[in-house]
C-alpha cells in the first residue's frame, strides 16, 4: 500500500472520528482536533524510531522508505499502543469529565482507536498483540519477534538491499 493511501485512509477515519465524537459529545472545533491528534498525529513516533536509529542525521527519503527499521532491527512506535485507548476510556469513565474536557478526551481515544485497528489491517505482517507497547517492550521491541515469519524474512531480504547505503550513515 502506498504511503498516501495509507495517510489519507488515517486522516479520513480520523474526520470520522470526529464526526462520532462531535454527535456525541458536542463540541465541533475540539472534537475533530482530538481526533485528528489521535488518529494521525499519533505517527509522530515513527520520527522518535528514526532519531534513535540515524540520531540528527536527518534524511526525508530515507525515513518515507522506513530504513530507520533496518537500521536497528527494532519497532519502537511507543505512541502505539492499546494500552492508551484502553487507559483513557478508564479515565474517561473514571473521573467526572464533562464537556470540553469529555469531546477532547474521547476524540483522541476514537482517533488512535480507529488508527490502531487501521494499522493492524494494511501494516503487512504486524499483529494485534504488536501494537501493545508492553508486547513489544516484552519482546525488546526486536523485529523478529513482532512480525509473521514471512515478513521477517522480505525484511532480511529488503535490509540485504539497503545495507550499502546504512553503511554510509
């Protein structure tokens, strides 16, 4: 899937998002800002995966072709997580929120909820159980132990690929 597919289809459930969070809870301006937060801006993480594999070494192509994953052979993603969905519904429910407080709170939960479910549907051998942070920090966040057997092996294929240039970097 091409990766403007793939951030259109974030964006567009993320006005969704807003539009359920904006019929229940009101608030127009909040509810569709949350769940653009949650439902897209939620990939700001991929930056914080690169900056620990390249540190400053900045570079638009090589980040847009994922060598960040080569280079360490890890998946941090540590804003992906159905620990935070789950966490901010127990809050939500929880405390006493109201207004305001309650369509930003549920925007960015239905946001990051339709983003992780999107992501466990056209991200090609990541399962379920990958995008649960303490999965991954079980699993010490390795490729190897997060992805089918098959992807897996198109990643050592693809790295054989890229090597000469991660050298360079």
């Amino acid at each position: 899937m091409s990766l403007m597919f793939h951030l259109f289809l974030h964006f567009f459930l993320s006005l969704l998002a807003g539009v359920i969070t904006w019929f229940f809870f009101g608030y127009q301006p909040i509810s569709f800002l949350a769940a653009f937060f949650g439902g897209v801006l939620i990939d700001v993480d991929h930056f914080i995966d690169y900056f620990i594999a390249f540190g400053r070494n900045f570079r638009l192509t090589h980040f847009l072709k994922g060598y960040q994953f080569f280079k360490n052979d890890k998946i941090y993603v540590l804003f992906h997580g159905w620990e935070y969905v789950i966490l901010l519904i127990i809050v939500i429910v929880s405390i006493e929120v109201s207004g305001e407080s309650r369509a930003l709170m549920w925007g960015v939960t239905i946001g990051a909820f339709f983003h992780l479910v999107t992501d466990c549907y056209i991200n090609p051998g990541m399962s379920f159980k990958a995008y649960s942070f303490f999965y991954r920090y079980w699993k010490k966040f390795e490729i190897k132990e997060l992805v089918t057997r098959e992807h897996y092996a198109d990643h050592v294929l693809r790295y054989s690929q890229v090597k000469n240039i991660l050298k360079n970097l």
